[in-house]
C-alpha cells in the first residue's frame, strides 16, 4: 500500500461515513435511499458515457455485485431506523474487514501475514465489540435487531467487496467498472419505491432532492477511490483501512446528531487506530 493508495482509502472512508450521514439524516429511508440510489445511477450512465466498457469475464461479478450492493442498502435502511447512527454504523463497517480477510485468503489466494492479521483483528474484533456493548433497548438489555441489521450490513459489505475485488481487476477499467455497477444496482431502489409510492414519490422526494444528490455524489466516489485501490493493492488491508470511517462516524454521531460519545467509542477509536497502525507496518 503506497502513501497515494493509503491517501485514496483515507478520503474514501470520509466521503462515505458523510454519504451515510445524509443517508441517515432524512428520516423517511425509503426516500433517503432513493435519491442516493437513483443520484448514482445518473452518475454512472453519465461515466459510462466516456469510460470503456468493462472486459466480458467482469460482467459476472458486476452483476453478483450489483445484487449485493441492493442487499446491503435495505439492510442498511433498517439498522438505521432501528438504532444510533453512531453504533450501527461502526458494527457494520466493522465486521466487514475480518470477513473480506477470510474470504481473500479463500476465494483469491490473498493471504494476509502476521501483522496484517492482528491489525485486521484488532480492529474488527475491538469496534464490533464496543459497538455492540453501546446498542441498549427496554430494560438495558442489547437491542437484538438492531445488532443483527447491522451485523448483516457488514456481511452484505465483505461479500460485495470482495466480488468487486476480483471483478474491478478482470474488467480493465476501473471508471468503466463503477459506472456500470452503479447503473445497475442504481435503478432498483428506485424502480421500488416508485412501485410502492407511486402517487405520491415526486411531492415527497422533492425537499430532499439536494441532500440527496449530494450524498449520491460521496457515495459514488467514495466507492470509486475503494475500486481503484483495489486495483494497486491487496484487499484485506484496504478493506481494514477503508473502516477508519467508523471514526469519522462516531464524530459525526456525536456533533450533528447529539449522541453520547462515551468511553467505549473513546476506547473503539483507539483500537482502530492501533489496527491500522499493524496493517500500515505490514504493508
């Protein structure tokens, strides 16, 4: 991982925590989604325009993909409307890099070294479980569905990136690549809920319609500059390194949406950075 593809999953884990904080900022997720959703679609026709057209033996995982990704933005619609921006979001970025470690070593042949591992490890196991330690409903006891909305949120995210890991490298253009996944899983969301809320869609959209489009904008490069890295380096620690949006997260938790920061986020912050202290001295 050279400095410019470890500057390039840095901005992309900013860009992202910020698209899922408009994403979760308007209350109605249906309509959240569908503007983020449909504003990337329109993004990646208005690519496709100029970028190649993807080699064929990347169609197959683009397609999986594309399938993924409409699994995670109903998952993530529902961990949002069950619990704190601030917890659920640091759950499901932060199981996703352990499973990705998993599943490179399986499906790609991308075993990590020692260091690599530990840095994965303490990342993933110490945000996940401090995270998990905050979610609280009636009586104090752990909040189950939103943990386990979150927890599939994460598992959703290592099945598309590591899909997207392997079908980015067989296409020969990573522009080419994000236009058309964002074509296609962009147009589900909002195919849905114009079935669900036909009369009504456009009147409703319309007062969000600039929030929206700009969360399409950080969703789309955010996931741009993942792809690319993917393309220079090795998936696990980009992966790891991309979840440092939990931090940003948890910030963003605590200014605009008046959450307690409280010691274990504190303590989850520390960890993350020590995790990617580990990967960074492997790399």
């Amino acid at each position: 991982m050279t400095p410019l593809v470890v500057a390039a999953v840095l901005a992309a884990a900013i860009t992202h925590a910020g698209w899922n904080a408009i994403a979760h900022a308007i209350r109605d997720q249906l309509l959240s989604f569908t503007l983020i959703s449909g504003g990337g679609a329109l993004v990646g026709v208005a690519l496709a325009c100029f970028a190649p057209l993807p080699a064929a033996g990347a169609w197959p995982y683009l397609l999986v993909s594309a399938g993924l990704h409409v699994a995670y933005m109903l998952l993530l619609m529902r961990s949002f409307s069950l619990g704190d921006f601030g917890q659920t979001y640091p759950i499901a970025r932060g199981t996703a890099p352990l499973v990705v470690t998993v599943l490179a070593a399986v499906f790609v042949g991308e075993r990590p070294d020692g260091w690599a591992t530990a840095g994965v490890a303490v990342a993933s196991a110490g945000l996940v479980g401090l995270a998990l330690w905050g979610i609280r409903g009636s009586g104090g006891r752990p909040h189950r569905p939103a943990i386990l909305a979150a927890l599939a949120t994460g598992l959703a995210i290592a099945g598309y990136t590591t899909v997207d890991g392997v079908g980015v490298r067989a296409s020969g253009t990573p522009a080419g690549y994000i236009a058309w996944l964002m074509t296609v899983q962009g147009i589900t969301i909002p195919a849905y809920a114009y079935w669900r809320r036909r009369g009504g869609l456009a009147a409703r959209l319309r007062p969000f319609v600039a929030r929206g489009l700009l969360g399409a904008a950080l969703s789309v490069g955010a996931y741009g500059l993942v792809l690319w890295a993917q393309t220079k380096a090795p998936l696990a620690p980009v992966a790891a390194l991309r979840e440092s949006s939990i931090i940003v997260g948890a910030a963003i938790g605590t200014l605009f949406f008046k959450e307690r920061f409280g010691g274990p986020r504190i303590a989850a912050a520390g960890l993350m950075v020590l995790g990617i202290g580990l990967m960074l001295h492997a790399s």
